[in-house]
C-alpha cells in the first residue's frame, strides 16, 4: 500500500511559513530572472494567473493588481522539502521522495486506519513544517498518485483521497479524464480517444489485447497498475544521476570575456558541489553559451563537449571548463544565457582504471574538497570558493522580490525583539 504526499501550492507556501502578512493574500511564485509563475495560491488562480504566464505581461492586468509577486528562493524551498521529508520519516516506515514537494510513503503492514494516519501525517507537516499538503491513498503508485490528484482538485474536500479499495475506484474513475493519470502522455491520450476511451474508467475496462496493440509497454504497465497491480515497487535507493547541470540566463546580456569566465566558473562550481554531494565523478562536460536567439542583435550559439580525467574536484572541473568556453567565445555578441552539463558520471568504484598519471593527488584533492564543502554548509554557500568568482556578479539573475533564506543563512533567521510584557499582552508565537 501506497501513500503520496504532495505540498499544495507548496513555493509559495514556504513563503507564507515565515511571513504571515502573505496569508490568504494571491501569491506567485516566479521562475529565475523573474520569467513565468512557476506557483500560484488559490487566490491567485481565482484571480486569473495560468502557470507559465510571463511576469513583464501579467502584472500590468488591472485586475491583478492585488497579486503579490515573490523570485524564486530555492535554497528555502529546498530546506523546506527536506523538513518535511524528516516528519515523515517519523511517521511511516520509509519514504521515497519524488520531487521537490512530492513523496511517497510506505504503508504496509500500518496497524490503523489509512485514512485517520493521513489525516494525522497531514497534521503534523502542517504543524512543524508549515506546509499544507493533500494525501493519496492506494495499492500502486499510480493509484496513489492519482487519488492525490483527486484529493487536490476536491476545493473544500477533506485533502485525503483513498484509493485503497476497488470500490473506491470504481465510484471515482467514470469521472476521471484519462489524461490526469501518472504516465499517459499526449500522444497515448489522443490515440485512445479516437477509440472512445476517455475515461480511467474505460481505460481499466480495455482489454489486454487491445492495450498491448495500442501502447508501450509504459502503457501496459499504466493499466495494471491501475488495476490494482503494483510494477513500480518501492525503492529507498535513488537512481544514479545521468548528467548534472548547472544552466541560466543572465540577468543582463553579456558582452566581456572576463564576465563570462567568471559566469562559467561560477556555474561548474555548484555543479561540482553537487557532483561530490551524489557521490559521483564526471568523465565528461559539456559547455554552451549563446545569444538571445528571439530579438534583433546578431546571434551566435556554440557547445563544446569535452573528455576530463574523471574528477569531482571544482578546481580541476574549473580548468576543464574555462578552457572549453574560451574556445567558442566570439567578441562583439550580447551573450543572454551559458551553462555546464556534466555527463558520463560513476560512482568511485564504478570507475574505468585509474590513471596512475593523474594531474592531481587524490587523497589530497578529496580532503580540499571535504573542507570546502564543509565550510559552505555550515556558513553558507560562497563563503569559501574560487578567487576568479569574486562577490559581486552584475550578470547575476534577476530576483527583485528575494525573500531572506530564513533556514539556511544567519544572517537571515527571524530575529524576535520583545520588552517585559504587561498583563494585557498576548504572548506573539512565530511560526
């Protein structure tokens, strides 16, 4: 038996954690460079902002001028995720994240009923780490997700929807699109719907033969999920990364060489940060860099994918990085967006033979690299780093409406000032 936990809203309501005054106000939660809402309250879709829509458009509609707008602050929402994946753990036997705000959670053998531990899991988030959430409750994944998806779209429903019985889906599924189901893409939807299958309900009621003629062996595994048999088991361990990147627009059009080395070097940094934090090494990078391919300046678009002595050192990562990128940079263009992509990754003991000619030590490497990120994590990402990345960084995103990293930086937790307090004052928790 599964359960999915999912976060409503849940961006902006990291924001509303730590500053109430956002509370039942219509909140969005912009993409980087302040591009498109990325997350939106309820308030704030009754008020007509559709995911994606561009933030330079949106905001001059008169009638979303009670709309507050919030840039993205993924260092909170990350912390947040993570407080809330520890409150789980102390509730259910194992959870596996999913996403960002998504988890699944293990429920068998769980002595009581499903539907009052939902209610107390939701609680309890609710409670510690601020989150309101909505639960799915069946025998797959599939049916666990999906009865989240019911659970979500319930406005003034309990937040918990189970799916745990074949009664229960039978009542539902007639008025369920097949298009809300976890796996069916575009392309299998439409294919069905010429056959006048619509609904979960007709797709649970297909016959094999006709599922096996139409579909994948995804869409195979769709429909036996949905009927209650379970092809996607629970796994603790997640699946070893492929790539790991490091992208972004600039928050101004670039046109210094020395502006654009700083950019890169800052990128595979944290994309190195990452590397060592999966436990992994890279054995190839790919570089990019190009102008803004939708307005009239001159464009000019290149990527470079290079071969490294397999690493996980930012240093030697730098050195790879810097070299390929001055090989495709042009004076003369307005650069809007770079990136690193590092590819071919092993965990230590997956990897090829080492080279006995290695540039650098690696027990000495490894314990560099060991301080560094132990600095970073306890005073914060930056504070130790590489000279060339300097403090400041004009090319910078855009994020005019930052909010404080209230978990993860100092200098940014709540401060409380408070004199004695008379006998009409009510004591003020925050949250």
């Amino acid at each position: 038996m599964f359960g999915l936990i999912d976060g409503n809203s849940f961006y902006c309501e990291c924001e509303r954690a730590f500053d109430p005054k956002l509370r039942g106000k219509p909140l969005v939660v912009l993409s980087n460079n302040d591009g498109c809402a990325i997350s939106r309250t309820r308030e704030a879709k009754d008020l007509g902002v559709r995911m994606g829509d561009p933030y330079h458009l949106v905001a001059k509609r008169p009638e979303l001028k009670p709309v507050i707008w919030k840039s993205s602050n993924y260092a909170l929402y990350g912390d947040m995720s993570r407080r809330m994946y520890e409150v789980l753990c102390e509730m259910v036997p194992q959870v596996e994240p999913y996403s960002i705000d998504e988890m699944f959670l293990d429920l068998r053998g769980m002595p009581w009923d499903l539907v009052k531990l939902a209610t107390e899991i939701r609680a309890a988030v609710r409670q510690i780490a601020k989150i309101p959430t909505c639960v799915g409750i069946g025998p797959t994944k599939t049916l666990a997700k999906l009865a989240n998806k019911v659970a979500k779209g319930e406005r003034h429903g309990s937040g918990i929807c189970d799916f745990s019985t074949p009664e229960a889906r039978s009542a539902k599924f007639p008025q369920i699109p097949l298009g809300d189901v976890w796996g069916m893409g575009g392309a299998s939807v439409e294919k069905l719907a010429k056959g006048g299958i619509r609904s979960v309900a007709d797709f649970v009621a297909l016959p094999l033969d006709e599922v096996r003629k139409t579909l994948t062996v995804t869409g195979l595994r769709t429909h036996a999920e949905l009927r209650g048999l379970s092809c996607y088991p629970f796994s603790l361990n997640a699946p070893t990364r492929q790539t790991i990147a490091c992208t972004r627009s600039f928050g101004r059009m670039i046109t210094e060489w020395e502006e654009m080395r700083q950019a890169v070097v800052t990128y595979v940094s944290r994309a190195a940060e990452k590397l060592r934090r999966h436990g992994l090494r890279a054995s190839a990078m790919q570089v990019f860099m190009h102008t803004n391919l939708f307005n009239k300046d001159p464009r000019y678009s290149n990527q470079v994918t290079v071969a490294i002595e397999p690493a996980s050192d930012t240093f030697a990562l730098i050195g790879a990085a810097t070299r390929a990128a001055q090989s495709m940079w042009r004076k003369g263009y307005r650069y809007q967006k770079a990136g690193i992509v590092l590819i071919d990754l092993y965990q230590p003991q997956d990897m090829p033979v080492q080279d006995m000619f290695a540039s650098r030590d690696p027990v000495k490497s490894k314990a560099i690299m060991a301080a560094l990120d132990a600095v970073n994590a306890r005073f914060g990402r930056g504070t130790l780093q590489a000279g060339i990345i300097g403090k400041t960084a004009t090319w910078g995103m855009r994020r005019a409406n930052l909010s404080p990293c209230y978990t993860t930086r100092l200098d940014d937790l709540l401060q409380v000032n408070s004199g004695p307090l008379r006998s009409t004052d009510e004591p003020h928790l925050i949250p």
